[in-house]
C-alpha cells in the first residue's frame, strides 16, 4: 500500500462512525487529502464502509 493511500485509510476510518462516513465528509476529505471523490468511495467500499447523508440522494 502506498503513503497516499494509507494515510487515505487511516482518514476514513477515523472519520467514519459505525461504518458510515457522512457524504459531506468525503468531500472534505477529498479536498483535504486532494484526491478525488472516485478515490475515496473506492476505499470506502474496500473497508466496507458505507456513505450515508447523500446531499443528492443517491445514498
């Protein structure tokens, strides 16, 4: 695993709470670790960790 993906776990994994990470944290994430949104929902479902609160109500 690399520096940028690790540190990509270790962020969603602190930032989801029983294993769900809000929508609108991904975002902040993404921008945080500047890596795009397809990148982090992939890492999401490598944790199985569901996003929940779509601001567009896909989720």
């Amino acid at each position: 695993m690399t520096g940028e993906k690790e540190e990509m776990v270790a962020a969603i994994r602190k930032a989801a709470v029983n294993n769900r990470l809000s929508c609108e944290r991904a975002h902040e994430l993404g921008k945080e670790l500047n890596v795009t949104l397809q990148e982090i929902g992939k890492v999401c479902n490598e944790l199985k960790i569901k996003i929940s609160a779509c601001q567009l109500g896909c989720f």
